[in-house]
C-alpha cells in the first residue's frame, strides 16, 4: 500500500481500517488532493479481505469543516464544464465510500460543515462527540449543496433538509441524533470507548453475512432489487444457506453452540519503513480514536 499521503493518514488494526483526514490546520477542509488521497485509499481496501471495518476520522479540532474556499475560489475565470468536473470527484468519492464492501464509521468531533456531512452521511454509522457542531454553511455563501444532498437525503427527513439546509442553521449533536444524522451520541471524552463498544455488536454475527447483507441493503435501497424480485431474493438466500457460514450458523443453532465462522485471510504484514510506527506483529500500533 502506498504510504506517502500528504492529507489523510492509514492505520490498521485486526479487522479494521483507520483513514484520518490530516489538514488540522484547515479543520480538514477538503481540497482535490486530499479527495484523491481518499479515493485511492478506499479502492485499496476494499480489496484487503481480512478488513470487515473502516473508520474515518479528522486529525485536530474538527472532523471535516465542508470544502476548502481557496479550492471553490479557483473556479473564477473557468467555464461551466470545467468547474462541473472539478466538483465531480466529491460526489464519485461519496458513492465509492457509500458502495464500501465493508462497515464505514465516521467517527466525527468539532465543526462538521457542508462536505464534512456528505462524508459522514455516506458512511453506514456516525459516531459523535457531545461538543460536534453541523451544518449547511452552502446558502450563506451563495451556494447549495448539490454534491451531497442525495447522500445527506437517505438519513434525514424532507422537513429537517428544509429546516437546516435552506436556513444554513447551526445544529448540534443531540439535534443530529434525534434527526437520524448521527447514530451514537458518544460519552464525553470517550470516542475510543464508544468506537470499540460499537463495533463489539458486531461480534456475533458472521462477517460475510455482513459484507453480503450490506450489498444487499444498498441494492434494495437503490432499486436494483425490488418486491417484484422473488426469483433473484430466493436465490441470494439459498447461496447464503449453502455457503461455509451459512451451514455452519444452522448447525451451530441447532447443535446449542457458538458458531465458528470462516477467519478471512490474515492481513500482510507491511513491509519496514510502509508506516511511521509498526509493533513487532508488522501493523501499525492502534491510533488513539479522538
């Protein structure tokens, strides 16, 4: 894996995966480099079987404060085409991590504007600290936020999109949760806590169950897969009754024991000099989660 990202930083950890967003000196404002950097990073992982998590996270006070404007001031003097493909990586970042094959988390803390909530809100969960702060900072400059809004849109309600975005309103965390923008209000002072906490529900259940579920909830809510599908359903469920996991999660049942599921491929050790701190198993000493 490459290792000489300027804006985001890698971690890996059992099955997990940790990307920090790295410009604390910008709140992690986002810039076309560091959408590039990120949109490398998730095709890398996506391919590593071992992996079943990934946690996005932001260096600093804030997890992403929306767009860096010296990026949108660049668009002066160019042509409508040119401009509409500079914005495209965003949204393409934001299906890609929407697709992940894996359990997305953004774990979020500070000021969360504008294109900080379309990440988020393209990951399966939000975790949030009490002293996060959202919005829709695009109509006071002007704008609207036409990249994320259909990300933003499968969490919130057509009332709360009205409410926030149209008046670029501040909000808070407990707000966020009641509204379904956020789903865990952590702790204060314990993110790491929360995160692990969090991820432990997933202990019982069989990771390629997961990884095919997920698959199959982006399906349905696309409408790829719809009531009228009986034939295609049956069959996803019978390759699922005859799969290793599948087998062994019957017989477990009906034999009164834990299930044993299939351990994926353990994670290749990176070679010397592949990240700043390694621990004497080869990965990355764990980063704590802030």
């Amino acid at each position: 894996m490459k290792n000489d990202y300027r804006y985001i930083e890698i971690q890996f950890e059992n099955q997990l995966a940790r990307i920090t967003l790295n410009r604390p000196d910008r709140h992690n404002a986002l810039i076309l480099e560091l959408i590039a950097e990120l949109d490398q990073v998730l095709d890398e992982i996506s391919e590593m079987e071992e992996l079943l998590f990934v946690v996005l996270s932001g260096n600093g006070r804030s997890f992403c404060a929306g767009a860096d404007l010296n990026w949108f001031y660049g668009s002066v003097g160019k042509d409508l085409e040119e401009n509409a493909l500079r914005y495209k990586p965003l949204a393409e970042l934001m299906l890609k991590l929407h697709q992940m094959p894996l359990v997305t988390i953004a774990g979020v803390r500070g000021n969360v504007f504008g294109g900080g909530i379309g990440l988020m809100a393209a990951c399966d969960f939000v975790l949030a600290e009490p002293n996060t702060r959202f919005m829709f900072s695009e109509v006071k400059l002007g704008l609207l936020p036409a990249t994320i809004l259909p990300f933003v849109a499968k969490r919130l309600s057509q009332q709360n999109l009205r409410k926030w975005i149209l008046t670029g309103s501040l909000f808070h965390a407990p707000e966020a949760l009641q509204a379904g923008l956020v789903d865990v209000v952590c702790d204060d002072g314990q993110s790491e806590k929360c995160l692990q906490d969090f991820i432990s529900t997933f202990d019982s259940a069989a990771p390629s169950a997961i990884k095919n579920a997920k698959k199959m909830i982006n399906q349905v809510s696309s409408g790829e897969i719809g009531i009228h599908d009986a034939d295609r359903t049956s069959r996803i469920l019978a390759e699922a009754l005859s799969s290793p996991d599948g087998q062994e999660g019957i017989h477990a049942f009906l034999e009164k024991r834990k299930p044993e599921w299939k351990k994926p491929k353990a994670p290749k050790s990176p070679r010397r000099g592949d990240f700043e701190e390694q621990s004497t198993t080869g990965l990355q000493k764990r980063r704590k989660f802030r």
